[in-house]
C-alpha cells in the first residue's frame, strides 16, 4: 500500500464520516421544524408555585419622584441637559429654537412661552408643568401629550430624571418647593399594614405546624 492510497481511504473515510453527521443534522432540523405545536405532556404546576409567580408578575414599586428629587444632583442634570439643547435653551430670555425656551418651565402652565407656535395636542392639554408633569413628559413625551411634536424619545432612568428637573429648576426664578416624600408605608409595622402577602400567610402556616 503506497502513500496515494492511504490518502485515498482516509478520503473515503471523511467522506463517509461528513455524509452521516450531515444526514443526521438534516434529520434533526427537520424533525425540530416538525416539533409538536403542544408538548405531549403536561407540567403540573402546584397551588404554591403558582402564588409565587404571581408575586414576583407584580409590578417593581415605583420609586417616589419626590424622594429621587431630595437626592438629585442638578450638576449631573446638567449633562443630561445636553440631550435639550439640540431644540431648546434654558437662559432667561434664551431664544426659541425647535422648541420653547425653558427658562421658568418648572410651574409654569403647558404652552406658555410667547412666540413659539405649540401643537395644538400640547395647548389642548393645558395645566402646569409641576415636579410630576415634567417627569412623565421627560420620560415618554408621546406618552404624555399624544400628538406633542417634541420628537424625543424620552429619558428612561427615574434619577437622570429628577437630575434634570433639579438642573431646571435653576433656570427660574419661583423654584417651586421640591415635593415631599410620602411616608412609606412599608414603615409601619406589620399589623397595622392591613391585609398580609401571600407569603406571610405562608409563613405563618409553616411556623403554626408542628
Ligand atoms: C428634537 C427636538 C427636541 C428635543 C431634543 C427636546 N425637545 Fe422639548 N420640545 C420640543 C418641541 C418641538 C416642543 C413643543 C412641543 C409641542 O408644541 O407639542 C417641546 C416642548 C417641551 C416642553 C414644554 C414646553 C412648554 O412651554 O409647555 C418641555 C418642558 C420640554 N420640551 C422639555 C424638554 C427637555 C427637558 C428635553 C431634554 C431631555 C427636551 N425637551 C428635548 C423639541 C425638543
């Protein structure tokens, strides 16, 4: 046996190899393409676990604008300010651009800056731009005023947020006074919290067996 032929039987052999591993991973796509629409079985899910999903489907708590606010930074607003500028300023006596100057928004009434043509959507709106306003405009304009032709997305982040309204707020001469934070409920001690969580019932079911 020659060296030619050697290689041609280590050919033949990879050549067999590639067409089963081939076939098999053609087989499998076909079958995973074929997957049952429902599986054949059914997993049982117990009362308990399904209390717990749906504790944990709940809604994360909402972070009280005003106790973002008492710890915002106005310098760090200032930067997300720069995602502003591009439309507005916020000098008093600062020009319109594609949007209103914002010198004194913060308590001022929707609409309000002379000489800037609003959409009628915003002027239709009507009410002040207080702490909780700015924020739900800031942070989906469309969601606040359906038709504003502010076109911008929106800022996500609760504290980017209330670092921007703190920054705003500088640029007025009222400077609302910030709102207060809401005692917690969570505070108060379990007994007076009204109605117990799933999960205390739980527990307490646990800790009364023997
Ligand atoms: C792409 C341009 C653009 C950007 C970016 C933009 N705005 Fe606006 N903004 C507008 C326009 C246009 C309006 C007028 C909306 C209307 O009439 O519906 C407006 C309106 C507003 C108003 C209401 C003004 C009033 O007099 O009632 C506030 C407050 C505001 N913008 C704040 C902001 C802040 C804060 C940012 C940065 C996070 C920002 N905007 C980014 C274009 C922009």
């Amino acid at each position: 046996m020659d060296a030619f032929e050697l290689n041609k039987i280590a050919g033949a052999v990879l050549f067999a190899l590639l067409i089963l591993f081939g076939a098999k991973t053609a087989t499998d796509l076909f079958f995973r393409a074929h997957a049952p629409e429902k599986p054949g079985y059914v997993v049982a899910v117990t009362e308990g676990g399904g209390e717990q999903a749906a504790a944990q489907a709940e809604p994360e708590e909402k972070v009280d604008l005003a106790v973002l606010l008492a710890s915002a930074d106005a310098g760090k607003g200032e930067r997300v300010a720069k995602k502003c500028v591009a439309c507005h300023t916020f000098d008093q006596g600062g020009a319109n651009k594609i949007g209103p100057n914002l010198y004194g928004m913060v308590g001022s009434e929707l609409g309000a800056v002379d000489g800037f043509a609003y959409s009628n959507a915003l002027k239709e709106k009507g009410g002040t731009w207080d702490y909780e306003a700015l924020d739900a405009f800031i942070a989906n304009p469309k969601g606040f005023i359906s038709g504003t032709k502010m076109a911008f997305a929106g800022i996500k982040r609760p504290d980017q947020r209330a670092d921007l309204i703190l920054y705003l707020r500088e640029y007025s001469d009222e400077r609302p006074p910030l709102p207060e934070a809401k005692p917690k409920e969570e505070a108060q001690p379990e007994e007076q919290s009204g109605e117990a969580k799933p999960e205390d019932k739980e527990a307490a079911a646990q800790e009364q067996k023997p």
